[in-house]
C-alpha cells in the first residue's frame, strides 16, 4: 500500500483538512479532487475559494510540494491507496425524510466511481457527515468488486468554521471508527499514522480515539446534537431573561462556573447556523423515528424548534422597538456570515431574519467583510430594490432607522459609532444580537439599545 492520499470533495472539509495534513506529512503526497473546475481553479488561485483564518498561509506552503488540487478524480482514485470522501450530503428534501434525512446521492455516486475507477486495494475513510451505518452501504458498493479490497472507516471532522485550523493543528480529539477483523485494525492503524504526523509530530496519539464504526458515525450527529441543545437552552433562558429582567450575560456566567456545565456554548444570540448543527439534529431526528423513538424524536426536534424562535422574537422585538411598524424603514443589518471569521452564509441565522424582515417591507442595507458574495446568491429571490449590499459599513448604516448586529465581527465594536449616530434618522436604535458592543456607551451617545437576553 502506498502512502499517497485522495479527498474527494474541495469544500469546508477536503480543503483544510488535506493541506494541514500535506503540511504535517511532508513525505506524503495528496490530492484534493473535485467535479467543479471554478473551484478547483480557486484553490489554485490567490484567491481561494473559502476564507478561514490561516487556511491562505498553509495552502501556500505546501501547495505544488505535496498538496494538489485537480478535477482528475479517475486518475486519483487509481493512484492513491487511501481515499478520503467529503462530498456534500445535505439535509433531503424530496421523498421519505424529507426535511431531516441526509441526501446521500452524491456519497453513493463517489462510493460508485472509486469501485470502478479503482486498481488497487483501498481503504475508503468518510468525512462528510453520514447517517449511522453508512459505512456497512459503503462497503457493500464497493466490495462487489471481484477482486479488490476496500476497507471502510469512519473518520469525522469536529471543526469550528473561523478556527478550523486551530482545530486542526491542535485538536481536543481525533476519531477513527473501524472494523473489528484484522483488514480494519489495520487500516485504522494507518489512518492514525496519518494523524500523529511525520515523526509523532502532530496529534499525540492518547487524543487519537478508536471505536467501531457505528460509534463513531453517530458521535459526530451526537456531538453537534448537544452542541447546539446548548445554543437552543441558552437562548430559551435569555427569553425568559428579556421578560424578567435578569442579565442572559450573569446568568451564563454563574452557571458556567460549574464544572460540571463549563462555560462555553452558553453565549445568548441569534441561533446556531452553518452547514452541521441543523442538518445533524434533523438526520438524528430522522434516525430516532426510523428506530421508533417518538419521544427522543421530538426532544431533539424541539431543540431546532427553539432555534428558530429565538430568530422570529428578533424580529418582533424590533417591531415593538420600531413602534409597531417596520415598512420603508432603513435597516442596516450588521454581519451576514452565520459567525464571525468566515463567509459561510448556509444556515446563517441572518438570512432567516433578513427574510422576515423583507415580509415587513423593511428597506435593508446588509454588510459584512466576508460573506456579501454569499449573501447575493442566497437573497437573488428577493433582491427586488429594497435590499442592497453595502461593503462599508458606515455607508451602510447612514439614514437607517436602526443598525441589526447579527454577527460579531471584531470590527464592529471598534467603529466609530458617534460618525453612525449622527448619519441615521432619530430616534437611532441599535439591537445588538450578539451582545458584542458596549451597549452604556451607545446609550450615552444618544442610542436607543436592544440586547439578547437583558
């Protein structure tokens, strides 16, 4: 078996993930495929095709050494013994499942064209997010070939969009799922020689985790699951805050200093977004109705259901703000990526309000350093005049009736928001949905403050 690697899919997961592993596998060559030649050719640009902090400066170092993007995915295939997939398996929305189930056409079209572009045995390692016992489909296309081997692993990503390569220079775990027989056992060995780096140099091998297969499918949809069970509690208690009258900011803090509870994910704010936490609830949903699991079924669907009140309460309490009416009013809507340090825009609880607030007859002016591209192609439905994208944030906000920080951007809290107050019509109201601006300086600049939770 030869050392060189393959990742089938040049997105969110196949792009960083194969250039931190070039980097920390020099003698290892690796390639990065994909259908789509317009990002193929951005990834071998000066402009790549997603932004992630420290990603630009990786690729650059290994890029032309050991690390290759290239639409030849036959000729990959052939020529490296260890194949990673991390094609896209969105959330269905046709058939049965629809609107919880993953759509796996595209996993079973690659899993499809590695059994018959293959000339070699291979051990097949999925990345994109499956449903649990994916791998035992995986398998049985591709062992129908009559004289090959593959070997299947599970091998899921665990990364935060805008610290991603943090996560993947220093992970707090990595995770092989393999089979129990002597083929699997070696094959995970090898996939965690990956892992450890040339000369143990990367992940210490204690926090490379090993289960069986199935474990380790259902721990990605487990852990995302109650990551964002999290987001979703937090935010049922800042609404309960908001009517109370206690601080979301207190209560987080003093309930964080359990360590038994810990502090992170207890941040109040719009809602979770991006292409994992909804898409994984909905397909553990899905899975605990297949198996008849009504309750746990409807627990975890509760969880999306929270998510998206938190979003609609928003827009509400800017109504009541904005007295009772919102038509032709200017909203700058501050941050359009689903969080800061990335132009992700799939799920982006921005989007959802923006939506809403385009139901009102609101005029909305959206800026955000990354994510306007995005942006332009998620609205194209309703870019109707009343919306415009404004790359400054100044212009963005002048004559506006109220600034909607959705996505707390660094930038934000260091603009100059005196300059903002005195370009927008009066009264000014700021509703800091992040709760990342020093909300008693704008009141003592003249604003009227809206915040999650308090």
């Amino acid at each position: 078996m030869n050392k060189d690697i393959v990742c089938v899919g040049a997105g969110y997961i196949g792009g960083p993930t194969m250039a931190v592993i070039a980097k920390m596998n020099p003698s290892r060559r690796v390639w990065v495929v994909d259908i789509n030649k317009e990002r193929i050719d951005a990834w071998n640009s000066d402009n790549l095709p997603i932004y992630e902090p420290g990603l630009d400066e990786v690729v650059r170092e290994v890029r032309g050494k050991n690390l290759f993007f290239t639409t030849d995915i036959e000729g990959c295939i052939k020529k490296c013994d260890i194949v990673f997939v991390g094609v896209n398996t969105p959330t269905k929305m046709f058939g049965r499942g629809a609107g919880r189930a993953s759509d796996l056409q595209f996993w079973e079209a690659t899993a499809r064209n590695i059994a018959k572009w293959a000339e070699s045995d291979k051990i097949v390692v999925e990345k994109s997010t499956l449903p649990v016992r994916t791998a035992a489909a995986m398998s049985a296309i591709l062992n129908t070939h009559e004289s090959l081997k593959f070997t299947v692993l599970s091998n899921p990503e665990f990364l935060a969009e805008g610290t991603a390569i943090k996560d993947l220079l220093s992970p707090d775990r990595v995770l092989i799922g393999g089979p129990a027989d002597e083929a699997g056992k070696r094959a995970v060995d090898e996939i965690v020689d990956i892992y450890a780096g040339e000369s143990d140099c990367w992940v210490p091998r204690e926090k490379i985790l090993t289960t069986n297969v199935w474990s380790a499918e259902l721990t990605k949809l487990a852990a995302n699951a109650m990551l964002a069970q999290r987001v979703s509690s937090v935010n049922a208690l800042s609404q309960l805050c908001e009517a109370t009258g206690a601080d979301i900011g207190e209560v987080a803090r003093v309930m964080g200093a359990d360590t038994r509870i810990g502090s992170k994910f207890l941040k109040a704010g719009p809602g979770f977004g991006g292409s994992c936490f909804k898409k994984d609830v909905l397909n553990l949903v899905y899975l605990c109705e297949t198996f008849g699991l009504k309750d746990a079924a409807l627990y975890w669907n509760q969880v999306i259901a929270m998510n998206d009140s938190q979003q609609r309460r928003i827009v509400e309490r800017l109504f009541h703000a904005l007295f009772n009416t919102i038509a032709n009013k200017k909203i700058a809507v501050f941050g359009f990526a689903f969080k800061a340090d990335t132009g992700d825009t799939r799920e982006t609880p921005s989007g959802a309000v923006v939506r809403m607030l385009h139901e009102e007859h609101a005029r909305l002016a959206i800026t955000d350093p990354k994510a306007l591209p995005n942006a332009k192609k998620d609205l194209a439905d309703i870019m109707d005049g009343s919306i415009e994208l404004v790359e400054d944030p100044y212009e963005a906000a002048k004559d506006a009736d109220a600034v909607l920080v959705m996505t707390d951007w660094k930038q934000y809290p260091a603009l100059d928001w005196s300059n903002i107050y005195a370009s927008m019509r009066k009264p000014a109201l700021v509703f800091d949905a992040r709760n990342c601006l020093a909300a008693e300086e704008l009141r003592k600049i003249g604003f009227k403050t809206l915040n999650i939770g308090k």
